[in-house]
C-alpha cells in the first residue's frame, strides 16, 4: 500500500495543501484527482524584496521539499529548471543548493542510465568569453582541516578518476588538464 504525506504553506493569498507520494507509488498518485487549491500548470507574476522569495515552502517532516518530475522524450527536458536573466555586472545564481549536516552534499546527480549509453552525473557548461565549467572552492582555514576544491573518483574498473580534453586543433593554446600547487 502506498502512504502519502501532507503538507501544506501559504502562498502568497492562498492556502496550498497537495498530497505527496511516498516513494514507488508515483503513477498511483498521478491518477488521483488533484485536490489542491492551485490549479497547474501555474504561472504567476509577483515582485519582491532582495533575499525574499517568491515562492517558498517548508517541510517540517522527513520528506523533499519540492519535487519535479517530466516524462518528455524530447531533447533537454528538466524536471527543475532555474534561471537568473540578470546580464549586469553581478554574481546570479539558476540556482543555489545548501546543505548544513555534517556530512551534507550542496548538488547530488545521479544518472541512471543502464543501457551502455553515454550519461552524467553533472553536466556544466560556461559559454561565456573566460568561462569555467565546474569550479570548486574549500574555504575553511581551520588548522589541521583537510580541504578540497574538488575531488573526483571512478570505482570503475576501467574508470578515470579525472579525465581532461582539448579538442580544438586551432594554434590557440589549450590544456586537457592543469594543475597548480
């Protein structure tokens, strides 16, 4: 039997209460009749203060705070998208993900694809003039810390750990890897 749990917020003038489903029984739950206050899809317009969202939701329990699921076969469907369209001269962020326990992870990916196809766990692209695609920091100067900007494993048997390319044949200078103590 699937268990279901319940979890409502207020959002902006109206009360939002959905039923969620545990894990597993998700085609169960996308039968059911939508009995919630917001119909979807939903698009709303709304302005608000630096460091203010605009929508927010807690979780009190043991369960996610928001989910997204899409079942689209096309190309590049997301199950969260987030954008930040500020082209100035400022830090902006299509999302930003914290996690405060001791052993916490900021981003999880997880690509389950079986079928000896080619797919990833993160995916970063920069397209912008001096871009990074991944870029790793470890801030804390505690002494006798251990800190990594990044750290990669393979538990493959025939995995890289890191494994760096430079495709382009053009006379620019490029490095598939660069490292720097």
């Amino acid at each position: 039997m699937c268990s279901q749990y319940k979890w409502s917020s207020i959002f902006l003038v109206w009360i939002l209460s959905v039923t969620i489903p545990s894990a597993g029984c998700l085609d169960n739950f996308l039968t059911q009749q939508n009995t919630g206050s917001l119909a979807l899809p939903y698009k709303g317009v709304v302005s608000t203060d630096a460091n203010v969202a605009a929508f927010f939701v807690v979780n009190e329990g043991d369960g996610t705070g928001i989910g997204g699921i899409t079942y689209s076969d096309t190309a590049h469907p997301y199950g969260v998208r987030g954008i930040a369209f500020s082209t100035e001269d400022v830090e902006n962020y299509g999302g930003i993900f914290s996690a405060h326990g001791k052993k916490g992870v900021g981003v999880a990916g997880v690509a389950e694809n079986y079928e000896g196809r080619e797919s990833y766990g993160g995916f970063f692209v920069s397209k912008s003039t001096h871009g990074i695609g991944v870029y790793g920091l470890a801030l804390n100067s505690n002494p006798g810390s251990s800190n990594h900007g990044g750290y990669f494993e393979s538990r493959s048997p025939s995995g890289t750990g890191v494994y760096g390319s430079s495709p382009d044949t053009s006379d620019a200078l490029n490095f598939g890897g660069f490292f720097m103590a």
